[in-house]
C-alpha cells in the first residue's frame, strides 16, 4: 500500500511538472496578453486581420510554457514548429510573398505617371534613417540595417533581411514590422495632417492616362533587368515580385496567377504569421534590445511618412500649375498595399468629399513595395 501511494505521488508530482502550470514564468504571462491584444486589435478594429490572428494566435502557441527537453518548442531541434519555422529563418517564405504580391498588384497608376516613383523611392528615407539612429543606439551595422528595414512597411522584406543579417533579432523584427503595418491607419494620419496645408489637402490631379497592355507585359521584364543589375543580393524577392507580376499581365497564365495570388498566398500567410507569433517565446523576446527595435520601427515610419510626404512638397515647387501633386499620397509611398493608398484617399475625401486620391496613391504605393526590395538589397550587399 505504501508502495502504491508513493508510485502515485511520485507520478502525480512527474506530471504536475511537466505541466504549463508548474514551468509558468511572468515572461510567459506577458507575452500571452501580448498576444491576446494583437487577436483583439484584429477582431474588434479590424487592424489587418489576416496579418494579426496568425501573429497574435503564434505568441500565444509560443508561450505557452512547457518542460524544455521534449522536442515542442519553437527553438528546439526537430520539433515541428521547429521544422516550420525553418522557412523563416532560411527566407524562404518572403519570395513566395512577393510571388503572390507581383501576381496580385496593378502596377498601371505607376506606369501612367513614372515621376510617382520618386515619391515611393522617398519614403525609403525612413529606412536609412533608422539605420543611422540603430547604429547610434549601439548596434552593430549588421543588426542596425536589419532593424531599419521596419521603415519599408515590409513584413516579408524584413523577415527576409533579418535572417540574413541577425537572425537572434528576427522575432522581435518580424513582429515589429506587422505590428507598425498593422497600426498604419494610426500612425500616419496624424503626420500627414502635420505636414500639409489646407490647400494642399485641396489639389486635385488629373485622371491618369489609360496604359497598354503591351507596356503592362513589359515592365516586369525590364523592371527585374534594371532593378537586379543594380542590386543583385535583391534578386530572390524582386525576381519573384516581378515574375508573379508577369504570370497576371501576361493573359495566358490565369491559372498560375489565381493561385499565386489567393491559395498559395493565403497558406504561406498563415504558415509566416504562426511561426513568426510563435517565434516571440518569451526567454527569447523579452529584452532590451525588444524595446529599442520597437521604438526603432516607429521612428522608422514616421520618418518614412514624412520623407515621402515633403518629397511631394518640394517637387510641387518645380512642377507647373496643373500637374501638381497632392501631398497626401506621399505617405502612400511605404510598401504597406493596399492601405497606406487608403489612408491617402481617407484624408483626401476628409478635406473634399469628391477627391478621390485612391489611384494616384497607387502609384508611389507599388512603388514603395519595389523600393523596400531594392533597400533590403542594397544593404544586403553592403552588409551581408
């Protein structure tokens, strides 16, 4: 009988520590409500959804707390989050982003006024920017460009980047970069209406021009040539942005690009934000090089706002009367598609109910997803 009672205590005890209870942290704590906020962001305000449910239902697989040892952990070998999350640490999911990215986007707004990338180009000022204060802040350049590529508004070009450069750093950036994407609508608006004039907020511009479907073909074949020769270490997103593009311009590839554009999309999608939410364990995350990237990435993107939208300030200056552009779609210029060209056209309709900003912004928009590309290459190059 004592025999027994012992068996069963030593039993009861075994797996009382082997339960969540029993390896519970206050870092586990904290990140479970991290992630609880991010599930609430999405369902109750509609903060990017599709981005944020994977993301915040990861931290919450990721933190769950459990006895190391039994291959369950996202940072154990041969675990499956583990195999999973290969993909992201390896960059393999980001291109199969951009594959969707290319056969999802209309590049026509930029086509039918090409000066509308200098705008999109601009707005990369808040990655360099970051940079500079990262490397301020300490960091080495390696992590310090890893980091500053939070100012594209890029979730996959940052992941990408981040695993090349500082692979210990690529949860907090990963998580960084979608929370500020997601928080856009919140953290432009305000530098927007800082920066613009009430009769600046009133230019109207006109309709753009009808574009070819011959120069629809065209652009991703000398769009991959020109933007490759130059940045070669950005070829493994740009060449499929570009590709992806071409399977829906081209009019005999429907098939490839629906399910570019919605299956294969969908399940990289759900695939990236559950691993990369996992990927923020809170032994792992919790540091003080956390916070700092996050105060990072919001200076990233208010730098990034403000670059694009006093680019199109200065360049009024030369432009004749007529063919000025509205300073609202300079904030448009980070890679955030569609919605950083929604909040242009929001703000634009806030000021006159019929200015309808939503096709010009287009333009800087897709240009800002090629211009974070390029920027994560040309530092790729320079630091990889």
């Amino acid at each position: 009988m004592v025999l027994l009672e012992s068996f069963l205590t030593d039993n009861l005890l075994q797996f009382w520590n082997f339960t969540g209870f029993a390896n519970c942290e206050l870092g586990n704590i904290i990140m479970l409500c991290v992630g609880l906020f991010f599930i609430y962001l999405a369902i109750k305000h509609d903060f990017e959804p599709m981005l944020l449910v994977p993301i915040g239902f990861g931290i919450l697989i990721g933190n769950i707390p459990f006895q190391p040892g039994n291959e369950i952990g996202i940072y154990e070998e041969g675990s499956v989050l583990n195999i999973l999350y290969q993909g992201v640490r390896q960059g393999w999911y980001p291109p199969l982003i951009f594959l969707g990215i290319g056969a999802m986007t209309d590049f026509s707004a930029l086509l039918a006024n090409p000066k509308l990338m200098l705008v999109g180009a601009a707005a990369q000022f808040g990655i360099f920017g970051a940079y500079m204060i990262a490397l301020f802040l300490g960091f080495m350049p390696d992590q310090a460009g890893a980091i500053a590529i939070i100012g594209g508004a890029d979730g996959p070009t940052a992941i990408f980047l981040s695993g090349k450069l500082a692979p210990n750093l690529m949860g907090a950036i990963a998580v960084c970069a979608y929370s500020y994407m997601a928080l856009v609508p919140v953290i432009q608006p305000p530098v927007m209406r800082l920066l613009t004039t009430k009769k600046e907020r009133l230019i109207r511009m006109k309709p753009a021009r009808k574009v070819s479907q011959n120069e629809k073909i065209l652009f991703p074949i000398f769009g991959l040539i020109l933007t490759c020769f130059f940045v070669p270490s950005g070829l493994p997103l740009l060449g499929m942005l570009f590709f992806g593009n071409l399977l829906r311009e081209s009019g005999v590839t429907t098939r490839l690009a629906k399910t570019a554009s919605n299956a294969m999309t969908d399940i990289v999608t759900i695939v990236l934000g559950v691993t990369v939410g996992a990927s923020t364990q809170a032994s792992e995350f919790l540091t003080k090089e956390t916070i700092f990237i996050f105060f990072l990435g919001f200076c990233a993107f208010v730098v990034a706002t403000a670059s694009g939208v006093c680019f199109v300030k200065l360049f009024n200056l030369v432009l004749p009367e007529g063919k000025k552009l509205n300073p609202l779609i300079g904030n448009a210029g980070v890679s955030a598609v569609p919605m950083a060209a929604r909040i242009s056209n929001d703000q634009g309709l806030k000021y006159d109910p019929s200015n309808y900003l939503l096709m010009h912004a287009m333009g800087p928009n897709v240009a800002g997803v090629i211009g974070s590309a390029v920027a994560a290459g040309v530092l790729l190059g320079f630091l990889g």
